[in-house]
C-alpha cells in the first residue's frame, strides 16, 4: 500500500507543472496551395515570389508550412524567461521537382528574458525590419507585398526583412506589432568571425513606433558592416496604418534603400484590408519603385487577395499579384490554397 502512494505521488510530481512554469505549447500550420504563372517579356524575377516556367500550373506553399514548439517560466520579481523553436516543413514538390522542399528548416531558434527593463532575445528570430514596417502592408497568407520583396531584397544580412540568425533584439513595449503609446527596438545581427570578416557586428537596426487612439507611425533604420569590402547596404524607412473602423484598416510605408554598390531604389507600397462579414474579407494592396545605377525601375506592383475564415483555423484563399519592371518585362501569379493551423 505504502508503495501504491510513493508512486501515485511521484506520477502527480511529473504531470502537474511547478509554480512559476507559463504553459508551453506546440503550434504551426499546414499551407498547400495552386499556383499559375504567367511571364510577359522576360518576366518581372522575384519579386513576387512566382516559380515555374511562364503558364505553368503547380502545387505550392507559398507560405512554408511549419511547426513550432514555445514556453516559458516566470521567474519572479515581474521577470520571466521564454523559449521558441520552429522548423519549416515543405509540404508540396513546388515548380523545382520533389526535393525542392524535402529538407526542413530552422525558422526560429531563440531565448528571450522580460522585465520591466524590456525584453532581450537571442537567437534566430523574426527581424524587427518586418516587425515595424513589413508588417504595415504584408499581412496575406501567400503573396503580397511584391513591392516590399524587391526593395528589401537588396539588404545582405536580412534579404526580404523577414528571419534573422544570430541576432540579439532589445525592445522597450510591445514592440512594432503593438499599439503601445511608444515602443522601440535595437537588433544586432553577428556572424562567427572569419579571416576577411572581424567586425563587432554585421547589421544594426533601429525601430520605433508611435501610437494614439488608431494611428501607429513607424520608422526604422538598417546599416550593415562587412569587413571584407562587401557591398554594405542601408535603409531608411517610415511608415503608419490607421483603423478606419473595426472592420476596415489601412496601412502604408515608404523605403529608401541604398544597396551599397553604387545603386539606389525607393519605394511606396498601401494596403488596404476590409471585412466583409460571416468570416469573408477582402484585401487590396499596390506599390511602385524608381530605381537607378542598374537597378530597374518596379513600375507597377498589385496585389488582391479574398479570404474564408472557416474558424477551428481553417482559412481558404484566392490570390491575384501582377508585377511590371521598367521596360515591360512583367509576372503575374494566381494562386488558392487552404491552410489549417494548430
């Protein structure tokens, strides 16, 4: 009998989580879609992420599918320490053949420490580029934002302004994501040093955002350093989304981006996003560029989106992007897909 309760207390020890302990959780999504690509004069790259030769029609997750694992502890004193892992898992063969996504990735792999001081992270991590100004005009499950790609696609140590490795992110607030009355971060992005390459670190970037009733104004700023005489590109940007109503929001930003070679390129990109009711909304988003010293001009950038919320995390949408570069060359790209998350 006595040994019936050692083990009966011992199982009650493992299964109830100790005081202080948040609750941790497994999360992701599965996306798999259609895509149809259409290529006029040469086609327009990569700006809108198209794959496939001009007419083709494939099977493609435009947003990677993926699953993630997070938690975390408090530790006292209104601190607390959190984790998150996250891997990409390709779930469709794409335009490149059945290996093109065969192999997962390490989305994210950071620790984070919260106080009243702020919050420090470490690790591979989402950019605060993204964080304060991509997030005005890319919120789609798929494409959009072609403008935004193409700009952004100049930086070196954070191509597209999305994931970041061996960074470490202060951030006073919420961060670029939130509403607070004021909130700033502070990302440095480091690699191990090599022979040609010895600074302290290979980008910084600043970002702040300012908030009253539904209007947030943004602006960050990006410098990267390389030793080795790389091309060493900057950005100054500025940006705001206003809630016109609860069911319709608007958002924009504006981006200088000098590519450290010699070239220049700015551009505007809006979004406009508007819910149509019974879990249907609709989404409209349009950006042009100049560019010079050999970079082409992003002429024209539109994008539309129509999206069913199922609930349960079951959401179907249908895509429509087209993008012009200087010159005529030109992609558009069709896609629907459903995506499920957990």
């Amino acid at each position: 009998m006595l040994k019936n309760k050692t083990i009966a207390l011992a199982i009650s020890a493992i299964t109830v989580a100790p005081v202080g302990a948040m609750a941790d959780e497994v999360y992701g999504f599965i996306n798999i879609g259609l895509e149809s690509v259409s290529i006029y004069n040469g086609g327009a790259g990569n700006e809108i992420f198209a794959s496939g030769p001009d007419g083709s029609l494939h099977a493609q997750d435009v947003a990677e599918s993926r699953i993630g694992y997070k938690g975390g502890k408090e530790l006292g004193s209104g601190m607390s320490a959190a984790f998150k892992i996250e891997l990409g898992l390709g779930t469709t063969p794409g335009a490149g053949g059945p290996t093109e996504d065969a192999t997962p990735t390490t989305r994210l792999a950071q620790v984070s420490l919260s106080g009243d001081f702020g919050t420090i992270t470490a690790g591979n991590q989402w950019g605060i580029l993204y964080e304060y100004l991509g997030w005005n005009v890319f919120r789609a499950h798929g494409h959009g934002a072609g403008t935004w790609y193409y700009t952004t696609k100049n930086l070196n140590n954070d191509s597209f302004g999305l994931r970041v490795s061996n960074a470490l992110t202060y951030t006073y607030g919420g961060g670029g994501y939130s509403a607070d009355p004021f909130t700033f971060s502070v990302q440095v992005m480091t690699d191990p040093d090599t022979a040609t390459n010895d600074e302290s670190f290979d980008a910084i970037v600043f970002g702040a955002g300012f908030s009253t009733g539904e209007l947030t104004l943004n602006a960050v700023s990006y410098t990267e350093s390389d030793a080795s005489g790389a091309a060493e590109p900057s950005l100054l940007g500025l940006g705001a989304r206003y809630n016109l109503s609860a069911a319709t929001y608007v958002g924009g930003n504006y981006l200088m981006v000098d590519n450290g070679a010699g070239g220049d390129i700015s551009s505007i990109n809006v979004l406009l996003t508007h819910d149509l009711g019974n879990g249907l909304s609709g989404m409209a988003g349009y950006g042009t560029g100049d560019g010079d010293n050999a970079i082409a001009d992003l002429d024209s950038n539109l994008f539309l989106q129509l999206q069913k919320d199922y609930g349960q995390g079951v959401i179907a949408h249908l895509e429509f992007e087209t993008a012009e570069l200087e010159g005529g060359a030109k992609t558009s790209v069709i896609a629907a897909a459903l995506k499920y998350s957990f």
